[in-house]
C-alpha cells in the first residue's frame, strides 16, 4: 500500500513539474495547417527577359515556436518537398525537377529556418534564417508580416497566420544553368496559416 | 555573337569542336615530342563548352553537376600521368578502372548508400559495361589491326556520347545532354583530323576523358532522371561494333581511312537509335522533356 502510494506521488510530482513548466513558457507551438492545405509557397522568376514565370511547391511543413510575449524571439523552421514543384505544365516540372535545376532525385528537401527577427512594424519584420536549397546553405532576409492571430471562427482552434516576401539570387545555391536568359533572380512568395498545438 | 554563345545547340557541339581543333593547331605548332599530347584537344574542348555553359566552377561542388568539370579534370590528369609515366596496358586498365569508379560514386553516392534496390542492380550493370569498355578501349589484345588509325574507339566512344545526350534529353536534363554533346563534339575533333589524314594516334589522355565523364553523365542520368537504364545498358554494345565490321566488312572497305569511319558510325548510329527509341517508349509523357 506504501510503495503504491510512494510511486502514485512521484507520478504526481513529474506530473505538476511538467504542468508548471509549461505555464511557465511563453512559447506557442503552431504547426502548418496541412489539411486544410491553408498554405502557400511560390516564387516568380523572369522567363527570357519577358513574361514572369510563376510557380509554386504544392507539398511544405512546419513549426512556428510563438512567443506570446516577446514575439521578436519567435523561431520558424519550414520544409518544402522540391518535388512538389507545380508551374502548371507537366513536361516543365518534369525538367524543374531534374539536375539542371532542383535536382530533386539528389536534394529531396527545400528547408528554412529563422535565426533571428528584427521588427520592422507593429505587425511587421525582417525575419533572416538559413536557407537550404540544393545542398546548400545561405542566410537569406524575409519580410514577413503577422496577418492574425485568434481563434477560427468556425472550428474555435487558435490560429495564426504570416506571410513572407523575399528575393533570392539562385547562382547563390549553384543553381546556374540557363542564367541569365531564365533570371537569376527568383521572388518568394509564402503564405501560411498554422495551429496551436 | 552572345546569343550565339547562349544557344544550348551551339555551346555543346561547335564550341567544343572548334576549341579542341584550336588546341591541336596549337599542339602541332610545338615541337614533335609535344604531339603526344594532343590528346588533351579533347579535355580542353570539354572544359570550354562546361565554361561557356555553367560559368566558372564553384569552388567545393555539391550538387552532381558541379562535379562533372572535376571529373573531368581527374580523368585528364590521370590520362596525364598515365601518359607521361605508365606505358602497361594493364597499369592504364587498372587506372581507368580506379577513375571509373570513382567518378560513378563521387556523383551517385547519396543513392549508392540508400536501401537496396533496382537502382543498385541498374548501377551494376553500368559500371559493367563502362568497366567493359574500357577492357575494349585500352586492351592491346582486342585492338583491331584494320584499325590503323585507332580511330574506332573514338568514333564510339563519340556516338555513345551523342546517344546518352538525346538519352538525357528525353529524361529531362539539358545539363547532362549538353555536357554529352560537348564530350563528343570534342572527341569529334581528334575523329575529324584522322579522317582527313592529319593523324593522332589517341594516347591515354584521349581514352581517359571519355572513359571517366561517361560513368559520371551515366550515373547523373540513372540516378537523377526519370530515364531507364535499359536504353543506357544497350549503347554499351557498341563497343562490340568495330568487331562487328570485322567480320562483315570488305577488307579494302574496311582499311579505307576515309569509309571506315563511316561504316563504324553507321554501325553505332543503329544501335544509338535503337536506345532513343527504347527510351522514348519507356518514359512516361510527363517526365520527359519539352
């Protein structure tokens, strides 16, 4: 009966030490919501020097550490599966897809991770983090913008969503073939909309 | 003149040429001991067209088509040395063999160590059959005596090169097409002056580049695209042809310096065909290219 006692007290005990520390963290996991496909992940690149070619990766994931009080120390870490890659035409994902560009066979991931916020704005900031694409790795700076943060309407979950805008230059991840006729340089355009876990 | 040295078409098959026809004019200008190394015509026509193509090459490669232009330097510095100081047949075979290897792993070696599969089998098979080529290319023993010029190497070796060009095309990869073409288009320079009778007789070097950067395009293509390895597998017998011509060829066509060529090509251009074709009929509508 003793030592029945004796295990159901230390089960309480890790279990209230758990219980504080978690209220004692101001941090926020939210996860990309990938059910409801509420995402997205496009880049504009110039085709030739004439039209803007437009496309986008139709498969990521993600966290977003939120920090309710100190949003500035927020970290984000985004994967994107290259070979969702989708400009609408098969036969042009098909050579997307190959060595002369995001080699997918060989660099199956396309990931981010924030390494440090500046705000910018009330709900705006500048949001660097490493960059691998292709093998590799490079800092790049995001302008990223809170849109909301609530609950949903409908479902009552506690969402959150950002965006983010940035440019990148692809020779910069060794990504050179047919530069400078397809541009060098490529806009991202991301759009997310995540949980609280 | 820039869009001309933008167009995929010209950067791999003109640029190559003529850049490996001007580095023979130059070698030739040098004293006789220096012709010898006329084979390195080829390495430099291939260096050119990768520059003109991809730019200057990045420092540390990571991605496999980074590779290829180190590649490509390796096998010519062995063929170098294999040159300068080891005669032995079975030194150069033992040699290609180590560079063969060596180029197959260093670009496919994320999936050489990934769980067993097809690919595994398929790579075998490829290395099988460049291991065999080079027993062809470098063994004294099965060197053709009709072939005076030792020319019939290099015409396959040229038409394998076009052939896993349109392969690699057909798997969606311009990259690796082009960096076919210009092995070829570049060996084509060495084919050509034998031809019209200035001869090379294709040391080390000349054998090396081709026998190394083929595994390398081959391992891109197996590992990377969408393309089968059967329609790869079958381009290996070509180098069964110059046998082939042997048996079926009038002897006085057959020495012709001029018609040989010719009926060798002939020969591989068959079998060049027959692996597009295979190609063509294996891939899915919408992994091939434009």
């Amino acid at each position: 009966m003793k030592k029945t006692s004796l295990v159901s007290a230390t089960l309480l005990s890790i279990a209230m030490l758990f219980g504080f520390t978690s209220l004692a963290s101001a941090n926020s996991t939210y996860v990309i919501d990938t059910a409801g496909v509420h995402y997205y992940a496009g880049f504009q690149i110039s085709h030739l020097g004439f039209s803007t070619m437009h496309g986008r990766f139709d498969t990521l994931s993600g966290t977003i550490k939120y920090d309710d009080a100190e949003p500035i120390n927020s970290q984000v870490s985004i994967t994107i599966k290259a070979s969702s890659i989708n400009t609408n035409m098969a036969k042009r994902d098909a050579h997307l897809k190959s060595p002369d560009f995001f080699n997918v066979e060989e660099f199956a991931d396309i990931t981010f991770v924030s390494t440090k916020l500046v705000k910018t704005g009330e709900k705006k900031a500048k949001m660097t983090g490493n960059l691998t694409m292709m093998g590799v790795t490079r800092a790049i700076t995001l302008d990223t913008t809170l849109i909301n943060i609530g609950a949903n309407p409908f479902s009552k979950a506690p969402t959150a969503a950002w965006s983010a805008r940035g440019k990148i230059k692809r020779s910069d991840f060794g990504s050179n073939y047919g530069a400078p006729a397809i541009g060098n340089e490529v806009t991202l355009i991301i759009d997310i909309e995540a949980l609280k876990q | 003149m820039s869009d001309l040295l933008m167009n995929p078409g010209v950067q791999s098959s003109l640029i190559p040429l003529f850049s490996a026809l001007v580095v023979m004019g130059l070698i030739r200008c040098l004293p006789m001991g220096a012709h010898q190394f006329l084979g390195l015509s080829v390495l430099v026509g291939f260096l050119v067209a990768s520059y003109v193509t991809f730019g200057l090459p990045v420092l540390v490669p990571v991605a496999s088509g980074q590779k290829i232009v180190y590649i490509a330097i390796i096998s010519g510095s062995l063929g170098l040395v294999a040159q300068i100081f080891l005669r032995s047949g079975r030194f150069l075979l033992l040699t290609s063999l180590f560079g063969i290897i060596l180029s197959f792993s260093w670009i496919g070696w994320k999936k050489i160590f990934a769980p067993v599969s097809m690919d595994h089998f398929g790579a075998l098979l490829i290395l099988a059959g460049c291991g065999m080529a080079a027993y062809k290319v470098l063994s004294v023993r099965h060197r053709n005596v009709v072939d005076t010029n030792k020319n019939d190497d290099l015409v396959v070796l040229a038409i394998v090169s076009i052939a896993i060009a349109l392969n690699a095309f057909m798997g969606a990869s311009a990259s690796i097409a082009q960096n076919s073409g210009a092995l070829a288009a570049s060996l084509g320079a060495i084919i050509l002056s034998n031809w019209v009778g200035l001869t090379v007789q294709p040391g080390p070097v000349t054998r090396f580049v081709p026998l190394i950067i083929l595994p390398a395009l081959l391992a891109q293509i197996h590992y990377f695209t969408k393309s089968n390895m059967w329609p790869l597998a079958l381009l290996l017998l070509a180098f069964f042809t110059g046998d082939l011509a042997h048996r079926f060829v009038p002897i006085s066509v057959q020495k012709s310096r001029f018609m040989r060529p010719i009926i060798i090509g002939a020969i591989n251009t068959i079998l060049a065909i027959a692996s597009v074709a295979m190609s063509w009929a294996f891939l899915p509508v919408a992994a091939s290219g434009y």
